[in-house]
C-alpha cells in the first residue's frame, strides 16, 4: 500500500526510469530502476540525464516494490539497480532492497507450496554505484544501504580506461559477489567477456532508450547508422 501507516510518512525516491525486461544488465530478463541524481558527474557518462537530483520523478518505495511483484511473477531472473548514482539515496534504497528481498522470499515460498509452480529459478539483485567499495564500507547509510544486494559494482566511470569485461563499463570497475547466491551466480561472470553489442534498444514514445554498459565507440557507430538511416538523435544523453 502507498498509504502511510500508522501516521509514517511513506518512503520515497527520486527516479529517472524502469523497465521490464532488461538483458544487458545482469544475467537473464531483469526489472531494472534507474535512481534519479548524482554528485559523482563521471566524464563520458551517457546518463548525464540522471545527475540532476530533481529531475526524475518522485516515487513510493511501495509503487517500486509492486512493479517487482510483477516482474516476478512474469518470470524475472532478477532486479538491478543504477542510476544516476543510487547510494546518494540510502536510506530510500536500503527500504527498496529490503521490501524486494521480502517479496522474493514470498514468491519462492509460494512456489514450492503444494500446488504451487515450483521451478527452482534463482532471483538475484545487482546494484551499481560509482562509489568505491572502502567509500561505501566506511558510510553507514551506504553500508546499510547495500545489506540486500547479492552483486554490487563498485567504482566510478573512467572513460580512458575501456573494458571488455561484461557488464562493467571501465576496466577500474569491480563486480563484487556479496552473499552465497550472488557467488554461485556470478563467479562464471567475473572474468567473462562481452561479444557483440553490449546494448539493449527500446523504442519509447517519441525515444529511444538504450540499457546496457556499451563499448567505446558504440554510441558513436549507432549515431551513424541511424544518420544514413536519415534518422537524427536531438539531445542525447551523452552528451555535454
């Protein structure tokens, strides 16, 4: 329920987007949230969309958690988290993974009840945030905040530095398995490779958005094709 309860206020974030399914962020069909602001402003960011603090839109940690149970129940394998920079909202991001850890415990157990469809899937949340991990455990909001991650890559975005490592956008950038399940499913991962395109192309109401971490030099060769396509971005968000 979005209502406040018992005289509480109810917990709020500031959000630049969601979307259902994502494939370039974390293994399998993912919910993805993007939080709205950042502080950090990482040169060659292709987000700068995301760094005002008020833009975006306000949303309930509740009307979050509810797009979650319907991912959930359409089959998601996961939830990742980025931004703009999420852990400049901890505590709104510390309610979010833990109402999500709470309704992936309760979609599991409902599963594996009598009658239920029970399929052993394994759900997992990514976070990213451009804080390095001794920034993030020296913060108290921001060590709370991480508690229900199962993944989190740490460090900012340093365009000189390209990386092929998978999902993972400069090569001083660490992903890091945070409990048993985070481990299990993203050891394989750690090391691994991207090939091909490394970005997902929606097309929106009067956009198009693209999830993923991309290759130097990709937004640049879409650019292209979609000129000789005669088809011209306005405002993209890489650029200055």
């Amino acid at each position: 329920m979005e209502n406040a309860t018992m005289g509480r206020e109810p917990e709020l974030l500031r959000v630049s987007q969601t979307h259902f399914p994502v494939e370039t962020l974390g293994p399998g069909r993912r919910l993805g949230i993007w939080l709205q602001g950042c502080g950090l402003a990482c040169a060659g960011c292709m987000s700068r969309h995301t760094w005002d603090p008020q833009g975006g839109t306000s949303r309930t940690v509740a009307s979050l958690l509810e797009l979650w149970r319907a991912a959930l129940a359409q089959g998601a394998d996961g939830l990742t988290v980025s931004g703009g920079e999420p852990l400049d909202q901890p505590a709104g991001l510390a309610t979010l993974l833990a109402g999500a850890a709470a309704a992936r415990a309760e979609a599991a157990a409902e599963a594996a009840a009598p009658g239920g469809a029970a399929s052993g899937r394994e759900v997992d949340f990514l976070l990213y945030t451009g804080y390095e991990e001794e920034e993030v455990e020296r913060d108290a909001a921001r060590s709370a905040a991480v508690h229900h991650a199962d993944v989190v890559v740490t460090g900012r975005f340093r365009v000189a530095e390209p990386t092929e490592l998978v999902w993972r956008g400069s090569a001083n950038q660490r992903m890091l398995p945070r409990t048993a399940l985070g481990r299990a499913r993203y050891q394989a991962h750690l090391a691994r490779t991207a090939s091909g395109s490394r970005l997902q192309v929606v097309e929106g109401e009067g956009d198009v958005r693209l999830y993923g971490v991309p290759r130097r030099g990709e937004l640049a060769a879409l650019e292209r094709r979609l000129r000789r396509a005669g088809i011209r971005l306005t405002g993209p968000s890489w650029r200055p």
